[in-house]
C-alpha cells in the first residue's frame, strides 16, 4: 500500500490507542497552547498600571476582557459548531470513498466561513455598545470593553476562516498541520501582547487595544497558514478547486444537521458566561472578575479534553461511515479513557496549585481569594466534566447533534444558572455560587448514561 493511501486510510486501519494518540496529542497540546494565550491576554492586561484618575487599572481591564468574552466564545461557537458538522459528515463521506461529495462539503464550509464572518463584523459595527451596556454601568469598563471587542469584532475574518480550514484538515487527518498553524497564532499573540500593550521596540503602548491587535494578528497567521496547508495537501482527497464553493442547498442542509445543535451546544457557553456575569454581578464586581480569571485557567483544562474530543470525532465518524462497529466501540472506549485521564490530570494539578496560579495575576487580595476558591470548588467536578465532553464528542461523530445539545443544555443552562441564582440569595454567596457548576455537571452525566444506552441500541447494534 504507497503512502498516499496509507494517509487516506489511517483512521479505519491504525491500532485505536495509536491512532487516537497520534491525532489526539498534537490538537490536545494545540488547544492547551491556545487556552495559555488567552491566560497570557488576561496576565498583561491585569498588569496595566493604574493613573491618577483611575486606580487599579488592571482590575478594571480584566473586568473588561470578561464581559468581552461571551462574544469571542459566540464567534468560536459559530466557527466550532460549524466546523463539527463538516467534520462529521466530510469524514462520514471519505470512509465512504466519495471523494466528489467530499469536495462539496470542504468548498461550502469555505463559504459559510465567510457569511459567519459577516455576521460578526456587522455586529462589531453596530452592536458592541448595547452588548456591554446589559452587563454594566461603569463608564471605565466600558470605554475599554468597546476598544476591545470592537477591534476583535470588526477584525473576525482570521479567526472565522481559520476555525473553517482547521477544521477541514482535522477531517482528512491531518491535525499535526492544524496544530501547527494554531501554534504559530498562538505564540503570535503570546509574543506581540506585552509588545502592543505596554509599548516596546519604538511602538507606543496601546493598552488593552493593544492586546486586541494582538490576538486578531494571531489569528490571521494561523487563518494563512491553515488555508495554505488545506490548499496544498488536502487536494490528496478531495478536489480544493473554487468551484466547489458554490453554495449547494443539500449539502449545506447535510452539514448543519449536524452542526446546528453543535453551533447552539458551543453557543451555550457563550450564554452561560453571559448569564453568570450577571448573576454574579448581584453578588459583586470582584465576583464577575474573578469567575473572568478563573474561566481561562478552567480553558487550559477544557481545551486540551475538547481536544482529545476533536480528535474522536472524525475517527468514530470514519469507521461509522464503514459500519465498522468494532472500530466505533474502540474509538468511544480509548476516547473516554484518554478525556477523563486529561481533566483528572488537571483537577489534581489546580487542587494543588490553587494558591500559585490565582496568585499570577497582578489583581486585588479579594479577586484572588475569591479565584482560589473557585478553583477548589468547580475542580471537584472536573470528572464528569470529562465523560460529559466525551459524550458530546461520540453523539456527533454518530450523527446525535440533538442528544449533544440536550447535554450542553443541562450542563450549561437548565441547571448551572438557576443554582448559582439561588445562591446569591444565600448569606455565604461568595462561596456557595462555585459548587452551581459540580452539581449540574453531574446532573448531565447521569442524562448522558441514559442518552448513550438510547444511541447505543438505536445505531451500534445495527453495524456489522
């Protein structure tokens, strides 16, 4: 068998352990890398110097970048969500061996990239001022918070097209050149942020607009690389001609059956830290900024299971695609095992390390504190976290969106934000709002064991 085949074929021959490694690690480490600029984003900015007129100034721009962050997580849920339907039915199409339709999916996923982007720039335009103004009233975090997100918003185009490339080589197999261009963006914006921010090397110092040119410069390097490497190597398996961007109806439809409950499960997140903002606004402002800085330490977690979950998906929706049932069962049973191992990993290390990593933030006593107790409470769940990311994985790689969906619901929505509601009403709210987001995650998991016996019976025990 030559190489060229051998690469087309990995996913339905390789050992399962191996394969999943293979794939897994570099986007495991890639997604890690990606959660470590947006903790290195909130670093610098928390290291702003107050002014006369505004002390603190670090406190405030980190309270900034956490009201921003539901629309950053909004465009990567977009791109994420739509990238999982084409990566589902593109995989499902080459272990079918039909390269023509293959190269439909890849051209209209091209396409909706750029509506995606769109959308978003018009909302940068347009939107940005009303947004933050439903989360605050400080005229500081708000001044701030536009020069960010605006920048961010009207600036979308490498970080939409750059999901939609990835996306498409995650698909084909080849992650180490997707991980490659996320790691040039990643160290990009990593190098460029106390540049632009604080001014060095004859730039003046642009603050926390600074930090946004950063992380869209970032991104439009890992966009060109990701277009370069899809346009080069995936023409092995599909046809990467222009052509093939003309919207098709069906195919469009084929891919957001699958990817709409994946764009809404993504979008999820997006609400839910919207809605915690909020409701822990109720409780204080150093809540908010806490639960800010302790959501990009959780990414550093989250991100490198999603990426063991990215590798899942298009190995169980290959050998899906080839009835190869004894594949499917070995990619859901290595997947899991290799997803939980990452976040007990990870529980066990911030357990540990509360104290250190709150501490590298140049922030107040209180915000610290708080950030440390976070940590020790939400760690306790990070389990269930990993079985219910892996089940989100496998109910999409076998054409589940609704069961994925149902899943982030109660993880995300239907539980989590009416617990951490009722415990602002509680005279130890600054403790108890942290132990919302154990419990739904544990809800979920008991729903996922239910949903994965429904799926198992409905589609496993019909392959060969």
């Amino acid at each position: 068998m030559d190489n060229e085949k051998m690469e087309m074929n990995k996913m339905g021959v390789q050992p399962m352990p191996r394969l999943l490694l293979t794939m897994g690690l570099p986007m495991v480490l890639s997604m890690a890398l990606q959660a470590l600029y947006n903790i290195v984003d909130s670093y610098f900015v928390s290291c702003m110097q107050g002014t006369a007129e505004i002390a603190n100034m670090g406190d405030y721009a980190v309270n900034a970048l956490t009201l921003a962050f539901p629309v950053q997580m909004l465009m990567v849920a977009v791109g994420v969500g739509t990238g999982v339907g084409v990566n589902a039915v593109l995989s499902k199409s080459l272990g079918e061996g039909n390269r023509g339709k293959g190269s439909r999916i890849a051209g209209n996923s091209v396409f909706l990239g750029l509506c995606t982007y769109a959308v978003f720039l018009l909302f940068g335009l347009c939107g940005v001022g009303l947004y933050l103004k439903s989360q605050t009233a400080d005229p500081v975090v708000l001044e701030m918070g536009r020069t960010y997100l605006g920048i961010c918003t009207v600036f979308s185009f490498g970080v939409t097209m750059y999901m939609t490339y990835e996306k498409l080589l995650q698909a084909t197999g080849r992650t180490t050149l997707s991980t490659l261009a996320q790691v040039a963006g990643a160290l990009t914006n990593i190098v460029l942020d106390p540049v632009m921010i604080f001014g060095y090397f004859g730039l003046p110092a642009m603050g926390i607009a600074g930090a946004a040119w950063a992380t869209v410069i970032g991104q439009f390097v890992s966009f060109a690389l990701d277009a370069v490497f899809h346009y080069r190597f995936n023409r092995r398996d599909l046809s990467t001609a222009f052509r093939y961007m003309r919207p098709d109806r069906g195919i469009i439809r084929e891919i957001y059956q699958v990817g709409v409950p994946a764009v809404i499960m993504q979008a999820l997140m997006s609400i839910m830290t919207y809605g915690v903002n909020i409701i822990f606004g109720a409780v204080s402002s150093a809540a908010v900024t806490a639960y800010g800085v302790y959501y990009k330490i959780q990414q550093f977690v989250f991100f490198a299971a999603f990426g063991m979950n990215n590798a899942m998906i298009p190995v169980i929706a290959f050998n899906y695609g080839r009835m190869d049932r004894r594949r499917v069962r070995q990619g859901i049973r290595y997947g899991m095992g290799y997803t939980l191992a990452i976040m007990l990993l990870g529980a066990v290390l911030l357990q540990v390390c509360a104290r250190q990593v709150a501490g590298v933030f140049a922030l107040s006593d209180e915000i610290q504190s708080l950030c440390v107790c976070a940590i020790r409470i939400i760690t306790l769940g990070y389990l269930f976290v990993g079985a219910n990311i892996a089940y989100q994985g496998i109910f999409q790689a076998l054409g589940d969106g609704v069961g994925s969906l149902i899943l982030s619901l109660l993880r995300l929505i239907v539980v989590a934000l009416p617990l951490a509601w009722a415990f602002t009403k509680s005279a130890r709210a600054e403790t108890l709002i942290w132990t919302a987001f154990p419990v739904a995650e544990a809800c979920a998991f008991l729903a996922a064991l239910f949903l994965m016996r429904r799926l198992s019976e409905k589609t496993l025990a019909v392959m060969r």
